[in-house]
C-alpha cells in the first residue's frame, strides 16, 4: 500500500445518488485498487456504498440539505449574507484542519465553483492559507457563475466571488476540453492551468462480469487489445483451432493487437485430444502469438494447474469479446452463432447451418479453403467499417476508470510528493 494518503471531499457521497457521486465512488474504487488509501469526508453517506478499504468521515454541516446550511442559502441566494456565516465557517475550519493535516492529497469535487455551501469553501480558502492542506486538487464538474439555472443565485462580492477566483496553489480539472474553455474564461487564467481528466467506465460492472469471469478478463489482458476474438468450443480437430491461429498471426502482422481466446479444454482422458493440444502449442510458438493466442484451459490463477470455466463465466467473455470467431471444418448447428448474436458480438464463421440459415447477411461466411490471410482482411475490413466496434475499443482501452487513473490522476498524485 502506497503511503500518500488522499481524502476526497464533497456535500454527499453513495449511496446518495448522483452524477458527482458516482464518480467519488470510482475515484475511491480506483485509487484503492491502486494502492492509494483514501479517505472519504462529507455531510452524509454510507461506508457500506463505497469499496472494500475506503474510510468515511461524515461532518454533517457539509450536507447541503442541513437545515442550517439551507437556511444561509436561502438568504445567500437573495444576496445576503446570513448573520451566522462567519460563525459556520469557522466551525468548519476547526473541525477540518486537523483532519486535513493528515493527508498528502485532498480533492475536493465542484467545493470551488459550486454555491451550495459557501461556508465551507470559504473555509477550505482559509485552510489553504494558513497551509493545512496539501496538493489541493479541485475536481469542477459544474460552474455556478456560469450556469444558466444557477447563475441568478450568486452576486458580485464575498463570498459569492470565491467560485470564481483562481488560485496558483490548486490544481484545478474539469471533464472535457469544453468545460475547460469555460473555467479559464470564467478565473481569467490560461487555459493550460487547467487539466483534463474525462470521467470513466467501470466494465465489470457495466458488463455485468462476474468476480471470476472479471478476474479472468483481466489476467486475459482483454481490456486493452485492439480486438478481441472468442472461440467457445473445445479443443478438437473439428474446430480448425489451428486455422484461427494462423489468421490471428496475420492480423499480428499488420499491426493489430488482438487476442484470441478458446474457452474449452482438451479432454485430458483422449491421447489424441491432448496430442492435438500440444501441436497447437508448439504452432502458437512457432507463430510467436504466444501472448495474443490464449487457452483459458491454462490461464487460471495458478499456472500449473489446468483451468476449466462454466456457461456463466463463458458469457463473461461473450460480453467482452469483439468477435466470435468459428473457422470449423463441421458443426451440427453452431449455438455460439447465436449467443454472439444475442449479445451484440460480430460473427466470423465458415459455412455451418446456424451461420448460414440464419445469420445470413449479418455474419461474415468464409471457405476454411480460404487462405488465413484473406479472412484476417475480412476481419480487417469490418473493424474499419463498424464505428460500434471502434467506440468500444477506445473505450476500452482509454476510458476505464482504470486507465484514467493510471493515465491521468495518478500524475496529478505524484505531482503533489
């Protein structure tokens, strides 16, 4: 576990629901995961609502909706300040200076340009000044001041102008290049000043992965490939396993980072099931895909120890999977044709009856006569033609929480050591 330590603060954290609340949840999720401990700070939530490890520190005047703090936005929006203002910020300082003095990072989401409790951010500027807090990193999601809804409830002055008022000792982001252009207009800063860190996806859950088939996924390095081809079969003859093989080693030549994964075991009991499994081997080698051809039958979490997984964790990688790619010589029928196209994955698949009679037009049939290097042109020529497969790619391999984090935040981290 890394030693810096981060809290993260906001007016509510999960389970209140939200946009901003969302992204705390990944934030803490993900910083944890990266050996980052991680402190949540806010009015209400609930530690159960946020990942295994992550602390919660509530302080109930943080809360937008406490009555006192809705009672000074009351006369705040009318353009007063509350007789009791003073009094609250300095509750607050007190209350969070010794907690802030503990952390290394302190990110604090849309405190700095929001008007839904001044007295903590003014607060938070005092903390500032008098250096309890370090590596400030404020997380602006949205801007009060130039909001056309919330625009009328903020007036020129103290301490309506703190949510526009730019300071060298923060570092500030936003989550798209435009909003970007609209805080630098708004601090009359330049816009490098600024970072950009778009928000993320979290692919186990939006994939509905469960843990072992997202373990796995993630052992596969299927996240970040260009492509990802599914075999669900066995390991017979029947399956022209070594077909696939070659094509995938002529997409490797032009470039293409994919994977290819066959899902079932040899049948440990047939010599000639294992016979042909230790010649696919040896021709993975001798392709050198040995990285990108992958055996789910010995990609568990122990090496040494074959693998097998059920229909469950099968549809994981059906969920995950680009392509289902079936290049045999003889099937009955062809289910896969049919649970790939049940969850949206593209087929490639020579001439089998599930293909033919009814995938029809929306497969891509080919001759296992052909040569590898013409169906790995086919292959190429849907990737450049469907923009669904290129959007999932580069969501995939840029836009996971995951690879924000790495990419993106951890520099931000490291910038503040």
């Amino acid at each position: 576990m890394n030693g810096n330590k981060t809290a993260i603060l906001h007016y509510t954290a999960p389970p209140v629901v939200g946009g901003v609340e969302v992204v705390i949840q990944e934030h803490a999720r993900v910083f944890t995961e990266g050996g980052f401990p991680v402190t949540v700070i806010t009015g209400r939530g609930d530690a159960a609502a946020l990942a295994a490890g992550v602390e919660l520190i509530l302080v109930p005047e943080m809360d937008s909706q406490q009555p006192r703090v809705q009672e000074q936005n009351s006369a705040l929006t009318r353009g007063a300040q509350p007789s009791d203002f003073e009094a609250l910020v300095a509750q607050f300082v007190r209350t969070l200076s010794p907690l802030l003095k503990e952390f290394d990072n302190l990110i604090l989401h849309n405190l700095f340009t929001k008007h839904f409790n001044l007295a903590l951010t003014a607060a938070l500027y005092r903390l500032l000044d008098d250096g309890s807090i370090r590596n400030c990193i404020a997380w602006c999601h949205d801007f009060t001041w130039t909001s056309e809804n919330s625009r009328g409830k903020v007036h020129p002055g103290y301490p309506w102008d703190l949510l526009r008022t730019y300071r060298d000792d923060v570092t500030y982001v936003v989550v798209s290049e435009h909003r970007r252009k609209t805080l630098a207009g708004l601090f009359g800063c330049p816009q490098d000043r600024i970072r950009v860190v778009y928000n993320g996806v979290n692919p186990d859950e939006l994939l509905g992965l469960s843990a072992e088939g997202g373990r796995l996924v993630h052992r596969l390095g299927l996240l970040e490939a260009d492509l990802v081809l599914l075999m669900p079969v066995r390991v017979t003859q029947a399956k022209n396993i070594e077909f696939a093989f070659r094509t995938l080693a002529a997409l490797k030549e032009n470039n293409i980072r994919a994977k290819l994964i066959v899902t079932g075991p040899p049948d440990p009991h047939d010599a000639r099931s294992m016979d042909y499994f230790q010649s696919l081997q040896a021709l993975r080698s001798e392709l050198k895909i040995e990285h990108e051809a992958r055996f789910v039958f010995e990609s568990g979490p122990d090496l040494d120890e074959p693998y097998t997984i059920d229909s469950g964790v099968v549809g994981d990688l059906f969920r995950v999977s680009d392509m289902m790619f079936m290049p045999s010589h003889r099937e009955g029928f062809g289910m896969p044709v049919l649970e790939a196209g049940l969850v949206g994955a593209a087929v490639l698949s020579s001439h089998v009856p599930a293909a033919e009679e009814i995938g029809g037009r929306d497969v891509i049939l080919f001759d296992p006569q052909e040569s590898p290097e013409t169906v790995a042109g086919l292959v190429r020529d849907w990737m450049a033609a469907s923009s669904t497969y290129r959007l999932r790619r580069r969501v995939r391999q840029e836009y996971t929480w995951r690879s924000i984090f790495h990419r993106d935040i951890l520099p931000i981290l490291e910038a503040g050591t």
